[in-house]
C-alpha cells in the first residue's frame, strides 16, 4: 500500500461489547507469550470527549506520540492528549491533529539531520500516511482490557519477527490477501498507527530511533496496528495454525539435519 490511496473514514463506532477484549488479549498471549500490554488508540472530536474516558490521565509534562503510546503498552495506563501536550508537529501531524500544512510538508527541521537536502526531506513528508486533519481535537490510548476505549479505533501489538509473521500468517489462514507495507523510515509511526487510522487496513512498521528513544522500544520488537474488526480472524488464525503445529515459540530445527521430516509434517512435502 502507498500513501497515494484514499483514506478512509475512522469508525468511531458507538457500539460498545462488541468485542470480548479479555478473551482476545488472553488469546494472544496465550498463542503468542507477547511481552508487551496489546493497547488501544481511539480519535476524539473535541477534548470534552476525550477526558469523558474513565480514568484518563493527562499529562503533566510535553511527550512525543511515542512516549504516550508507551505509557499505554509499557505501564498500563490510559492516557489522554490534545496538540498542546505534544512536543512537536511531527507528532500530531501523523494522527490528524496537527495540519499537514506546506510547512509541514517543507521538511525542513530534518533536512542535514535525517536526510541530505531539503528535496530529500520534503520528499519523506510527503510519503507520511497521516490522519486527514479538521475532525479531531484529541486522542487516548488505554490497554484493552481495560475496556475504556470500547471500541479503539485501531488496536497496536508490539512484538518479536517471529511473533509478528506469525501474526500475519493468522490473518492470511482465511480469505488469504497479500499484504504490502512500506516504510518511510524516520518517523515510522505513520507506518503502523498512522497507516493503520487512515486507511484501516492492518499494518506492521520497524519502529524508527525515535520510537526506541522516547517509546522504550526494544530492539527486537516490531509494531502491528490493525483495526479491531482484524483481530477476531487473526486468533481464529492462529489457533488454526497451533493445531496444525505451526505455534510460537518456533522450535529450531537444526540446520545440518535432514530436513524431510520436518518439511514433511509442516508442509506436506512429498
């Protein structure tokens, strides 16, 4: 997928206990033995709705989307923030809360830092996947059992590679489509929560330096970000796949062994 398709509107959907979020969670980490909390992000039209979320906390400091994120996922908190508590355009521009207006589109804070000229800078801008701005004034994110953004708009998983094909491998079990993501590099949040709200399509980024700075990412971990109505077909997926012996973690084989056997039972290899 390319920045160049047409967004799509977020859900928003009114209608709460849809999804049993306990038993999802629980689901992946059984499948999974995921080391991080599975988070939620939702999009609010004004900042009245968003601190209408029970037990939101607002920040007391300036943070990076990332840092936000990461108090969800890494500390299980629910959070709540509007422009002002970001540090930067960067941040809010990536989920529709900051305009990205020619300024923005210029590049110009990260030409000679992150890239060579001001064409090359301007150039990664533009090929950001962002959030439409104009319709949103806050965003929250919460783990999902807590059940307070029911439901998120998209849903984020942090996870190892092997976690994360496995993941994947869940959502092509069924109705099998070929997934194409590409990354922009710096800023790699537009690949994963970014793409994720605009076009609500799953979607899997290499968390970039600033994400592993400020968001406590670690070294072996990526992002899936999906929306919600994905994650049901994934751990059908999966359990489809455990049954078939294909689980995490994946057993190593051996890489001098006679490799028959194996192929044999997981691929039906003749």
């Amino acid at each position: 997928m390319t920045s160049t398709e047409q967004p799509v509107v977020i859900a928003n959907s009114d209608a709460p206990g849809q999804y049993d979020w306990q038993k999802l969670v629980d689901d992946l980490n059984r499948l999974l033995r995921l080391r991080t909390t599975p988070i939620g992000m939702k999009l609010f039209a004004s900042k009245a709705d968003m601190e209408a979320v029970p037990k939101i906390r607002r920040p007391s400091a300036i943070h990076t989307m990332d840092q936000v994120v990461a108090q969800a996922a890494r500390i299980g908190w629910t959070v709540g923030i509007t422009m002002d508590d970001l540090v930067g355009a960067q941040c809010g521009a990536v989920v529709g809360l900051h305009p990205q207006d020619e300024s923005w589109l210029s590049g110009d804070r990260m030409a000679g830092v992150w890239f060579e000229t001001i064409e090359d800078s301007s150039a990664h801008q533009h090929a950001m996947d962002c959030v439409p701005y104009g319709d949103y004034q806050a965003l929250a994110v919460s783990p999902l059992t807590a059940c307070r953004l029911d439901p998120p708009d998209i849903c984020l998983v942090y996870a190892t590679p092997a976690q994360t094909i496995l993941m994947i491998n869940g959502l092509q079990w069924s109705g099998y489509r070929d997934f194409e993501w590409g990354c922009v590099g710096e800023s790699s949040c537009a690949d994963s929560w970014g793409r994720a709200l605009k076009l609500r399509q799953p979607s899997v980024s290499i968390p970039c330096f600033a994400e592993r700075r400020y968001g406590g990412v670690l070294e072996d971990e990526l992002l899936l970000a999906t929306p919600p109505e994905w994650l049901p077909k994934m751990v059908r997926g999966l359990e489809a796949l455990s049954r078939n012996g294909l689980r995490y973690p994946i057993a190593q084989y051996g890489i001098q062994q006679d490799a028959r056997a194996g192929l044999g039972y997981s691929y039906s290899a003749k």
